[in-house]
C-alpha cells in the first residue's frame, strides 16, 4: 500500500500570500493518478487538481500542480479569503485497486 | 450536472449493519467511463476509500483490503443509485460516509455526495 505524506501539517499564511503545499509518496506515484482536493468545515472534498496537474473543471489559475514520481505540489499563487481550507492529495493505484488519501494540510489566516 | 444524494440511518447499533444508499442526477450507474465510490472520513483514520462499482459489459467491484470482508457494494439500475452495506459495526465505524463519482479518463473523484454522519452507538 502506497502511503501519502503531507507537509506542513498546517501553514498559516495572509491573504496575497503564496502557498507551497507538499505531497510525498512512500513508492512511486503514476503522475496521471495523483489528486488534489480542498474541503472546507462540513462540506465534501472538492477536485482541484488531477493527473498531477490538470485543473478541474471551474477551478481557478491561482491553483496548479507539479510533480513526478514520488514528490508532488500544490501552489497556490496568491491566497484568496475562500482559499482558506484543508488541502489533500490522493492517489490511485490499480495492483490491488485503492484510493489513498493524504492526512491533509490545512491552510489558516496568519 | 451530476448530483448525489445520500440517504440512510444516522445511528447504528454495535454488531448491526450499516446501510447507505447513493441517488445519482444527471449521469447513469451504467455509464461505462466512470465508477462510483463509497469514502468515509474521521478524525482517527482521516479520508478512507471503502469500495466501488462499476459497469463495463457486466459489473465489477473492488474494496479496500481492511473492509473487504465486511462490505458490498450494490449498484440499482431500476432506481440510478447504488448502496453501501457494512456489517458487523464498531464505534470504530463511526464517520462521515461520502459517496463519489471518479471518471476513468482522469482518476479524480469529482462528483460528491454531501456526506452522512454515522453514529455507532447502543
């Protein structure tokens, strides 16, 4: 089982500001299945990124992806107040089929 | 524009089985592209995948190792939903149950239900 790392565990950061969001992989990671998602308090995860850096559909530029392998990241240019959120990065693996999730990073207002 | 939308019992006895139903709006159980998904999250095990089906000439399914033997997943052509069913519940079972959608072009889950609280309690 492929296990995902997320860091920081938190990043407290201004309105403006620049985001850097860390996902390691314990073996290598299919770029084409790797996902990002943010979920706010008592809402479903919302798809931001997929195939490592593939906007979702209505996902604005300020997110992107990057990454290969087992090191990938989430950017997020410049912070807007709803961007305020938990930020977590999954994988899919086909041998056996599973979906793993990181534990999440949660972006607060510094 | 899909929709899910979950339904089923909030609290749940110890030993009993835990069942939630997934409607879908706007897309068919059927759909050969895309498989559905069933995801629970607490704050001991975080965000963790149970299973899925899916149609691809016939139906198939896949569940995650620590739950295969307690879980099915059932898909409800005659009603467009498909259901979870957990037995043998613990207080470790108590969660959020989401439902999903991932397409296979993308391997993204993009369509979420809103989420169900489980309480399994005496």
């Amino acid at each position: 089982e492929i296990v995902l790392t997320q860091s920081p565990g938190t990043l407290s950061l201004s309105p403006g500001e620049r985001a850097a969001l860390s996902c390691r992989a314990s073996q290598s990671v299919s770029s084409s299945y790797l996902a990002w998602y943010q979920q706010k308090p008592g809402q479903a995860p919302r798809l931001l990124i997929y195939g490592a850096s593939s906007r979702a559909t209505g996902i604005p530029d300020r997110f992107s992806g990057s990454g290969s392998g087992t090191d990938f990241t989430l950017t997020i240019s410049r912070l807007e107040p709803e961007d305020f959120a938990v930020y977590y990065c999954q994988q899919y693996g086909s041998s056996p089929p599973e979906f793993t999730f990181g534990p999440g990073t949660k972006v607060d207002i510094k | 524009q899909v929709q899910l939308q979950q339904s089923g019992p909030g609290l749940v006895k110890p030993s009993q089985t835990l069942s939630l139903t997934c409607a879908i709006s706007g897309d068919s159980v059927s759909t050969n592209t895309v498989a559905w998904n069933w995801i629970r999250q607490s704050p001991s095990r975080g965000l963790e995948w149970l299973g899925r089906t899916y149609y691809r000439s016939e139906w198939y399914n896949d569940y995650a190792v620590s739950v295969k033997s307690r879980v099915t997943i059932n898909p409800d052509t005659s009603k467009n939903q498909f259901s979870l069913h957990m037995n043998s519940v613990t207080p470790e079972d108590t969660a959020v149950y989401f439902c999903a959608r991932v397409s296979s072009s993308n391997y993204g889950l993009d369509v979420w239900g809103q989420g169900t609280t489980v309480i399994v309690s005496s």
